[in-house]
C-alpha cells in the first residue's frame, strides 16, 4: 500500500466513477482497476461494489476510505514543511556586535550558517557592545549580539551563545599577581561609562565592602585594557576581550571568582523572532 494508491482510492471514492478518475488523475482505466485490486487483496476484502449501472463503496470501503483520508493529509502536510525548509533563503540579514566579538564569536557563527545557507547576504556593523541593545530597538540591524542584563527588554528575543567571565587586570609593570595585592584606597580603577561590565563591576564592590578610587571612566572594554596597559590603573574587562586585545601582554589578569560573568546572545525584536532568516540564524546549534 502506498500514498499513490491511496490518492487514487481518495479519488475514486469521490467520483465513484473508474472512467472520471482515471482521466482526472491520468492514468489508464486498466491502471486504476489493478490498484484497486492490489488494495482490495492488501486489505483481504472487496472495497467496491461494481455492476453495470453504478459503483458503490462496501463498508470495508468506508473503513479505508476515513483511514486514507487522514494518512494521506498527514503526508501531505509533512511533504509541504519538508520542502517549505529545504527552500533556499534568499536575502540581506544585518547584524551588530563588538568588534571582539566579531573575532571571538561570530566566526564560528556565521561558517554555520552560511554553510546551511550561502544565499543570504550577511552585513555587519561594528562597535560600542552597550549600544547592541538600542541598535536592535531602533531597527539600525535586524540581529545583535548582545549581553543579557537584569532589565533586559520584555519586547527583545534573547539566545545565549556564551557566559563570558570578568577578569581584573593590573599593569605588568606593577608586579602584582593576586587579588590581595590591590589597595583599593590607593590603585586607582578605570571603569566603563556605561554598559553591563560597569553595573557588574560597582555590584561587586559594593557586594564587598570597596569604594573605589576610581581614576576614569571611558568608552569601551578595548579601551579600559589600553589604560591599564598605560599604567593608569586597574580595571575589569571580559575574558574574551583581553584574550584578543594587542595590549595584553603588558597587563596581568587576576581571576575574581566571586565577580558574576554575563551572559553573550543573539538579540533580535520578539515580533520579529519567526521571520525567516532570523529565525535560521536562532536555530543553529553551535559546539
């Protein structure tokens, strides 16, 4: 038993009229009569009553007939999602992030899915990580990657790709290598001016007990590991960043355990989220 049978069953059972099914469904009327035949010793009894005025379905008929009408929907439902996904995407996808993470994450991330989908043209824009949010609100860019945060927008879809862990880092120079070495009275922090880093930073510190001397406040994790670099302080920038900065070697990073990492995703608008080449990009499943 098979869908092209079935369908040609369907047919008949409509017409009850060998002549009109197999023209509608071109094929001969010899070929009709052997499926019906072929169906009837698969099913081990008569699905039809034929006489020379009219064609009739037999209780055992009636039984196939609801059977095949729901297997063969339920194939043809499948049969369109299956191609309706194999379609090829066609279009622009515009997407926002730092420019670490468009070394650190987004490599792997667009080699996926440009290898599922080589026809979407991808454009991205680079720059401040604190603005990834705004960008997505403002439609500057149809995706973002982007930091979850507490306040993280209620009308903003958010998958995580990453928690990224804040290190301290010091001047090289100043020879310090453990977290008990700072004077926090005396080493001045340079912090960010604004961004999740700077609210995860000042809840450390007031988590324990420091007010800190704090020297600058400036734009930018890249920018707060030159000033270290510098030596006009110390400061908290994210793994990822000091592990592709040019400046790392002259800074020391010193693990804080107790510091909470944050959470790397992509961002796009909720209503947005099922739109096709969002939605294939928020599917993929990165190793």
């Amino acid at each position: 038993m098979d869908f092209k049978s079935l369908q040609l069953f369907n047919h008949l059972a409509d017409t009850l009229h060998f002549g009109e099914t197999a023209k509608a469904t071109y094929v001969s009327a010899s070929t009709l009569s052997r499926t019906v035949q072929r169906l009837e010793q698969e099913c081990g009894t008569a699905l039809f009553v034929r006489d020379n005025r009219q064609v009739s379905l037999t209780p055992a008929g009636q039984q196939l007939l609801m059977f095949s009408r729901r297997v063969v929907k339920e194939w043809q439902t499948l049969h369109a999602q299956l191609h309706e996904t194999s379609q090829t995407l066609q279009g622009q996808l515009s997407m926002f992030c730092s420019v670490t993470a468009s070394q650190s994450h987004l490599p792997n991330l667009l080699r996926a899915f440009r290898n599922l989908h080589p026809a979407v043209d991808i454009r991205l824009i680079t720059g401040d990580p604190a603005l990834s949010i705004d960008r997505v609100k403002q439609k500057a860019c149809d995706v973002s990657i982007a930091i979850h945060t507490p306040d993280f927008p209620g009308d903003l879809s958010f998958a995580p790709l990453d928690s990224i862990p804040l290190d301290l880092i010091v001047p090289r120079n100043w020879g310090i290598s453990q977290l008990s070495d700072i004077d926090w009275r005396h080493h001045q922090v340079v912090m960010p001016e604004y961004g999740p880093t700077r609210r995860i930073v000042y809840h450390w510190f007031a988590e324990a007990g420091i007010r800190p001397n704090v020297y600058a406040s400036v734009g930018g994790n890249e920018a707060i590991v030159s000033m270290v670099a510098f030596e006009c302080g110390i400061g908290f920038v994210p793994q990822v960043v000091l592990d592709h900065s040019s400046m790392s070697a002259k800074v020391t990073r010193i693990n804080v355990d107790s510091i909470e990492p944050y959470q790397l995703g992509l961002c796009c608008l909720s209503h947005r989220r099922d739109e096709p080449l969002i939605n294939a990009l928020f599917q993929l499943e990165l190793s």
